[in-house]
C-alpha cells in the first residue's frame, strides 16, 4: 500500500517524476507507491518544493508540516503530513479505500 496511517499522520510513499507537463496523481506505481508527476526539474531541490507545494494544497496542509521521510534526494519518497478530511476524500474518491 502507499500510504499508511498511523493515529493522526498519514505517511505517502511517492514516486516522483519531475519536468512534467503539469503536477498531478497518477497511477500506483508497483506494489508500493503512488506516481506523481511535477512540473519543476530535479534541480536545486526545485521539484521536492513544487512536491510539497501541491500535496500542501492537495490536501490542505500546511507547507511547514509536511516532512521528507527518507528519500529527499531520491526518485522514491515517503512524505507524513497530518491526517485531513481532504486526504480522506481525496481516498475514498481515486481508490475506493475509507480511513
């Protein structure tokens, strides 16, 4: 699965993919993660910003309390940020799956 709950956190394992078109979700990638395309290049920390800037407005979280994991400078991350309603919908809505 790629995401896990744990009380009030909720962490992604994300597959990201930068110098996209546009951000946006996209398929589950292999067993574990989810693909999420980024507009900005993988340069300068340039994509994990615009990564944190559209799960913060994805999920109405802040920026401030989304937090790298592991994998900061890696293609394969995992991201916690506090479990929202948003997040919740946005679960229920693509993967038929309620928290």
């Amino acid at each position: 699965m790629f995401y896990k709950i744990d009380g009030e956190k909720v962490s992604l394992r994300i597959k990201a993919q930068p110098a996209a078109s546009k951000n946006e979700f996209c398929e589950v990638y292999g067993e574990d993660a989810i693909k999420i395309r980024i507009k900005a290049p993988a340069v300068e920390g340039a994509a994990n910003k615009e990564l944190v800037k559209f799960l913060s407005k994805s999920f109405k979280v802040p920026k401030s309390d989304i937090i790298f994991k592991t994998g900061k400078n890696a293609k394969v991350k995992i991201i916690e940020f506090p479990l929202t309603e948003k997040f919740q919908e946005w679960l229920a809505s693509n993967y038929n799956t309620s928290v």
